[in-house]
C-alpha cells in the first residue's frame, strides 16, 4: 500500500484488491475520493470542536459521510427506501443506508463502524469482522428486481454494491498516553495484521489506512479516570457489482 500525506490531516494509504468488472474504475474513483472527504471533513470537525468525530457511533458518523458524498455528487439519499420481496414471503417495505449516483451508475451503499484495540492486532475481536460480514449480507439479500426501479429512473449503466466499515483504532490506559509512546506505534503492520488475522483478508477489496496527524492525537479522559486515543483510522470495504 502506497502512502501520501494530506496537509494537517496525516498520512493516508489506499489500495483496492480484485476489482475486475465493467464499473470498477468507476467505484475505485468514487470510493477514493469519498474517504478522503471523510478523512477531511473529520479534520475539520476536530479543529472546530477539539474532538475527533469517529469517536462516536455509527449514526453519529453519518454527519461526515453525507457532505462527504454530496462534496462528489448531488444524486444520492440517505435511507433509500426499497420494496423487499423475499422468495416466498410477503412483500414488505425495507431501506438502505446510502443510494448514490455517480457517474452514469447507481451505488447501494451500507455504512458500519467498530472499534478495534490495537495491542491485540493479532488477536483482534471477532465483532469487528462480524459486522463487516453483516453488512456485505445485507446488501447480498437485495435481488435485482427490487433495484430496478433505481437503475431505470436515472437510466444508469448497472448498479455496485458496497460494504464500508469505518475501524478506530484505540488505546485504553490508567495514565496519560503521550505522543512520544505512539511515535513508536507501527500503525500499518498493526492494520497488516488485523486484515491478515481476520476474514477481512479475504473479504474486502477495498483497504485504507489513516495514520492521524499528531496535532490530532490527544488522551481523552473518562471515569475511571482512565484514557483513550484514537491515533489511526482504518476504512474497509467489500465492492459487487449486479449484471443486468
């Protein structure tokens, strides 16, 4: 993975795996230039407020994803309704967290988030892996004839599917955590090796690092008292496409 540093920001690495279809270079486009919005608009939300907006759940996370999007295209809803008709169930009203259009295609889009300790990259928990595996199901449910209103209405050449979990990395202790400690982190062996220990190895073909520019990195005090940082934040994704 080839890493380059976005002033204030940090230092960010992408690389996509096994994307061969006719909308890869489309999803590979659309999909790096969503996480560095995310990465920037999470830059900006620090330097007005003194906190990292990751820290958070995945609801509140959506307040940087959405004007991420709407920084790439003005086509996209958030809780896209759709008409569920499951084989021989009765038909009922269900959602996605993102439909988008980009580029002559329609992208269905579920957003998760998780956090990951990273003293135990070689033994990482398995809800991380668990989610991911949650939200490429729930897409995998979704049948083309429930889509094809969406395709239809903005006359798009085919429809991708993507899972994209957001994976904070922290640290726990009783005492402060000061930068100098973290400088001796190696942040991207330990994402190495919570891909490699997990079945996002084979699962995603999409994996981003961000390594927290150190102005960004601060012990946040909880009751206890006891600290956490979140010096670095992982985004992987898994990207389908449906022929029509």
């Amino acid at each position: 993975m080839n890493y380059r540093t976005i002033k204030n920001c940090g230092e960010v690495g992408i690389e996509f795996c096994n994307i061969d279809s006719d909308g890869a270079r489309v999803s590979r486009d659309f999909l790096r230039r969503l996480v560095i919005n995310i990465i920037r608009r999470s830059t900006d939300y620090h330097d007005e407020t003194g906190e990292p907006v990751f820290f958070y759940r995945e609801r509140q996370f959506h307040s940087v994803v959405c004007p991420s999007i709407a920084d790439i295209t003005s086509s996209y809803l958030m809780e896209h309704p759709l008409r569920r008709r499951p084989v021989r169930e009765k038909e009922f009203t269900g959602h996605v967290d993102y439909w988008i259009g980009y580029r002559d295609y329609s992208f269905l889009m579920e957003l998760k988030h998780c956090y990951f300790g990273y003293r135990r990259a070689n033994n990482p928990r398995r809800s991380i892996a668990e989610k991911f595996n949650s939200a490429m199901e729930q897409l995998k449910n979704i049948r083309k004839d429930e889509c094809r209103d969406i395709i239809f209405s903005v006359r798009a050449k085919g429809l991708i599917k993507i899972a994209l979990q957001t994976i904070v990395f922290y640290e726990g202790s009783r005492d402060q955590i000061s930068i100098d400690e973290l400088r001796h982190r190696d942040f991207k062996g330990l994402f190495k090796g919570l891909v490699e220990n997990t079945d996002l190895s084979i699962k995603s073909n999409l994996r981003c690092l961000w390594v927290l520019h150190e102005r960004l990195i601060k012990s946040f005090e909880y009751g206890g008292p006891s600290f956490e940082v979140y010096p670095a934040v992982a985004f992987v994704g898994n990207i389908s496409e449906m022929i029509w």
